[in-house]
C-alpha cells in the first residue's frame, strides 16, 4: 500500500465506515468485511457492513452478520445508498472492480468519502485513495488478517474476528488445498486458531450444512449437466434459470459446482454458465499454466485469479455458451501440453 502511514494516520481517530463487498459475496467477501468491521468497531468507528446482493444463509452464523445491509429491493437499495454518502471512509473488500457491485457502483464512484480498496485479485481498476493488493495472498481475510497487525491491533483480535477470518481464509483456499495455498496461510490459520477460531465449527457451517433442496440439484447437476470435452480437456455446466428455479436452488447454491469438472480426471478447464435472468454469470476454474483470468477478461468481461476467475454475459445461455465453445479450438494445443 502507498502511503502506509497516511492510512494509519486516517484510522486513528473514530469515523463513519462504510464496507461493501462484491455481487454474490462468498465466505472471503463476508468473513473479511465482517472481521474488519468487527475490528474497527473496537477502534471506535462507526461501521457499516454493504452487500449488493443477497448471500447464501451458510453464512449467517458469521460474528456480526447483523450489522449486513443487503440490497434486496428498493428499500435495501435506499438504505445502502445513504450509508455510502454519509461515510468518510468507504472500505472496497474483496473485490477490483466497481462493475462487480452492480448498481452500487456508481454511488461509490461519486461518494466524498475516502475509498480504500484491499483485495488480492489481478490488474485492479485505479477508483481508491488507497490500494492494498496483493495476488499473491491466498484471501482477502489474510490481508486483513495483516493489516490489523500493521495497525497495532492484534491485541484486539478475539475469537469473533478470528472466526470471520479463518472462514475466509479456509473458503478461499479451498479448505487449504488450492495451489494459492503457501505456508502463510497455515500460519494464520494457527494463529486465528489460538485466537478462538474453531475450525471444526467454521468448516462445517460452509462447507457441510446443506439444504436437502442443495444436495438434489447438485445431483441433478453431475448427472445431466456436467458435460466433458476430452479434445479441450474441458468440462462445463450450462444451468438455466427453469432448471434452477425446479430445484428450488437459493444464494449461494451454485457455489463450487464449477470444481466438480475440474476433479475428473485429466481435465484442466472447468467452466459454469449459470442464467441469472438478467445475465449469464460465469465461473471458470484450471490447473497449471492456463490462465482462465486471462480467458475471462478477453471473452466474457471478467477477470480474478489465474487459476479461479469470473466473467459476465449478456447474450442468451445458449449463445454464451456456444462462444465459449467456439474459441476453444485456439486453445486445444495450450490446454493439451499441461502438466498435473
């Protein structure tokens, strides 16, 4: 971060905070805007925890999930706006971007408050006072998790912000199995621990505390949807919004369905078309060198992780996905040479 020491200086004395997260927030986007929020209500801010979205509910056990605005309609919408105008500083977790909080962007964008982005995904945009990236952090919640102690304040870390940030350490890492996994993040993990933190508790909730409605359309989903392409070594799900509606699918039920192609064997590429209505929203996971944040910014307005990254579409499922299918070709060779 530039100018370190003018940021510290900005949270030494109590201010109006606004946090907001991206679209869809996952356990990283939630455990980090909630652990920090926790952390600078203990500095004697006043704090305002924003999500553009609803969120899945195998989140809202996390310590302080009752200060959330989430915008689920106009009134949410009118609530969200005013916390943002009236804040003087507006915390960017999570997220690069301004196009990945919809609609609330825009208020951002023109807001007087100060803007401090943290987030450790690639080429973020250039929209805040102060930047704190770092892509090779494995989450958002540990460059939370650091910049508390920069700030003096690990002595405040209790086992509520332990618990936030240990659930998005452990989400983003895929339950410390991913390849952004370094001994770092096993560090803080023993840390957050001995903070209070449960891992036990923490994993169950996120990644064992399914809806029965959950279970049945994942099955429906590996056993109609899941389609796999030798050539390309790909596989991709394509799930409309009347398949997803049958299934009563709710926030955050597609959430790592996109893993599951990447889990059979020899595929590098797994993508998740997935029709929201409005748009088609995409998930793309591999392995190795291939660069799906790559893929992701040149085809399908998105960007993230070389190897986990997002994108965006609004033609029709179908013509999203035969897109993708139609630039596959230019990538048989690259995909065919990888190692794993």
């Amino acid at each position: 971060m530039q100018n370190e020491e003018a940021f510290y200086r900005l949270l030494s004395a109590p201010k109006k905070c606004a946090i907001i997260t991206h679209f869809k927030p996952d356990a990283d986007a939630m455990g980090s805007s909630l652990g920090w929020a926790l952390f600078l209500e203990k500095r004697g801010h006043e704090v305002a925890v924003i999500t553009p979205s609803e969120y899945p509910d195998f989140l809202a056990w996390l310590p302080g999930n009752e200060k959330t605005t989430a915008v689920k309609n106009e009134e949410t919408k009118e609530k969200a706006i005013r916390l943002i105008k009236a804040a003087d500083i507006i915390f960017c977790l999570d997220f690069s971007a301004l196009q990945r909080i919809h609609e609330l962007g825009k208020y951002v964008a023109e807001a007087k408050g100060i803007k401090a982005v943290i987030d450790h995904h690639l080429e973020p945009e250039n929209f805040g006072d102060y930047l704190l990236s770092d892509v090779k952090s494995a989450s958002t919640a540990g460059l939370i998790y650091d910049l508390i102690g920069k700030c003096g304040g690990k002595d405040l870390l209790d086992a509520d912000i332990a618990a936030c940030l240990y659930a998005g350490l452990m989400a983003d890492t895929g339950g410390f199995r991913h390849s952004n996994t370094r001994s770092r993040e096993f560090e803080m993990a023993a840390e957050l621990v001995n903070r209070g933190a449960n891992p036990h508790f923490i994993s169950k909730q996120i990644l064992e505390n399914n809806s029965l409605e959950r279970i049945r359309f994942t099955g429906f989903v590996l056993k109609d949807k899941l389609t796999v392409l030798p050539e390309f070594r790909t596989a991709y799900i394509a799930l409309s919004a009347d398949e997803a509606k049958q299934y009563k699918a709710a926030t955050g039920d597609s959430e790592g369905l996109v893993n599951y192609g990447l889990s059979v064997k020899g595929i590098v590429l797994s993508a998740l078309f997935f029709d929201r209505k409005d748009e088609i929203k995409l998930s793309f996971r591999s392995l190795g060198s291939f660069s799906v944040n790559d893929l992701a910014r040149k085809y399908f307005d998105g960007g993230g992780h070389a190897n986990a990254a997002g994108g965006l579409s609004h033609a029709s499922l179908d013509e999203t996905l035969q897109k993708f299918l139609s630039i596959l070709p230019a990538f048989r060779d690259e995909l065919n040479k990888i190692n794993i």
